[in-house]
C-alpha cells in the first residue's frame, strides 16, 4: 500500500516513515520520530467522520478515499520528537504524543487522548476518546473513555464504566490513577474510583472501590494485603516529584 500523506501536515526531515503509512489532517511531526508500516496517524473522529455526508456526491465521482478523510479531520494532532510509533497501529485526530513515547504494535489511540514524556503502550493496548495519560507510564490493556493517569504508572489491566443502563448523550465519569501506581494484569477497574498514589493492585483482580495511597490489594472481591513503606519507594517519589516539577 502506498503512503497518504495530508499537504496540511508538518513533517521534520529527519522523521522515519516506512511504507503504507496514512497521515490525515493537521498532524505535526517533530525531529527523530520513527513511523514504522501500516500506521495511521490523524484518523477522523466519529464526529469529524459524519462530515462524509457532505462529500458523497464526490465519492460518487471516485474521489480517493483517503482525500475524504484528509478533508473532514479538523483537530489537530501532534507527534512530538523521539516517538516511536510500530507498524499497525491507528491515532486518531487531537491526539498529543509527547516526546520519546513509544507506542507498541498494533494499538488503538482514539481522538484527543494525552501520552506523557517516555511513557510506553504495550502492543494491543486500546485507548480510548479523552484519555489523558502522564510520563514516564506503562499501559497495557484497555483504558475507558476519559480515563486519567498519573505520573510513573504502571497500568497493564481495563479501566472501564460501570455501563448499568446505556443512556444516549449520557458522560458517565471514569477511573482516575494517581502517581506511582502499579495495576496487574487483567485486573478490572470499574466506575468513577479513585486509585490512590503508590498503591498496588495484583493480578486478576476486580476493583468496585477507590484505593486508598500507599496500599496493597488483591482478590475478587479485592481485600487490602499489605501497605507500601515510604522508604522502599524513594527512587520512585524522587521521579514523580521531577516530573511534577515541569
């Protein structure tokens, strides 16, 4: 597949792009990035997507798709330096990279979601509208629309919502994950709970309640197991207090 690459993008010169990559919209690339195969960066929310309508008498006339889509992104998408984004994965419009993320293979990044500085996502991960995510994280698993991260986290399982009863128009309110935190892998996070700075959730577990800082939980239904003592946190609070700083 040939590369699509808006005229409204800013591309540095010393930017990697391999072949079959999609760039849509306002999308600004900064020095040292690496763009490996089959990455689509600037994709068109839905919102910017049901402008399409207005351009079907155009793709009745076989207009390329991807200038339909290059005509409908609005928002802004910026991929600042360093950034290694790896063949397959998809970025929607208003999204913000900042500088030395690296994004996984094949990763979902939905519209104006937030990377911090150095932070990872782990091959597969899906993150959702609205997320805004700190530096120097690690995450993996699924992250529910407007879900927040704080600074050097580790995040490997689902935040998602509560989703009683599907209400059109509805914004229900999402799990927020301070600084420091480590989230095993497959633990379900559920609904508008806190998660408490340093704390600790093992593997598999289910999450209904917010976490008090500095603890350690685990089970289904989750039970506190222990407590994190400041002093074997030093490094840590030394990396999120630089952090804080800028």
């Amino acid at each position: 597949m040939k590369n699509f690459i808006s005229a409204k993008s800013e591309i540095a010169k010393n930017t990697i792009i391999a072949e079959g990559v999609q760039i849509f919209g306002h999308v600004t690339i900064r020095s040292n990035v690496v763009i490996e195969p089959n990455v689509i960066i600037g994709h068109p929310s839905p919102t910017e997507q049901s402008q399409i309508r207005s351009y079907f008498s155009q793709m009745q006339q076989n207009l390329p798709y991807e200038e339909i889509y290059d005509s409908c992104v609005i928002s802004k998408t910026i991929i600042d330096e360093g950034v290694v984004i790896r063949s397959g994965s998809i970025i929607y419009s208003g999204t913000h990279i900042y500088k030395n993320a690296d994004i996984a293979h094949n990763c979902l990044i939905r519209e104006n979601a937030i990377i911090g500085i150095g932070t990872q996502i782990i091959t597969g991960t899906q993150i959702m509208a609205s997320v805004s995510i700190g530096h120097d994280c690690r995450i993996a698993g699924t992250l529910c629309n407007r879900t927040n991260v704080g600074n050097c986290t580790s995040m490997l399982g689902h935040a998602m919502h509560k989703c009683k009863m599907y209400i059109p128009g509805e914004i229900e309110l999402s799990p927020h994950f301070g600084n420091g935190v480590m989230v095993g892998r497959e633990v379900a996070i559920i609904g508008n709970v806190k998660i408490g700075d340093l704390s600790i959730i093992g593997a598999g577990s289910v999450v209904t309640k917010s976490i008090p800082e500095g603890t350690i939980w685990a089970g289904n239904p989750i039970i506190q197991i222990g407590s994190r003592k400041t002093s074997e946190c030093l490094e840590l609070i030394t990396r999120i207090k630089c952090y804080e700083k800028n």
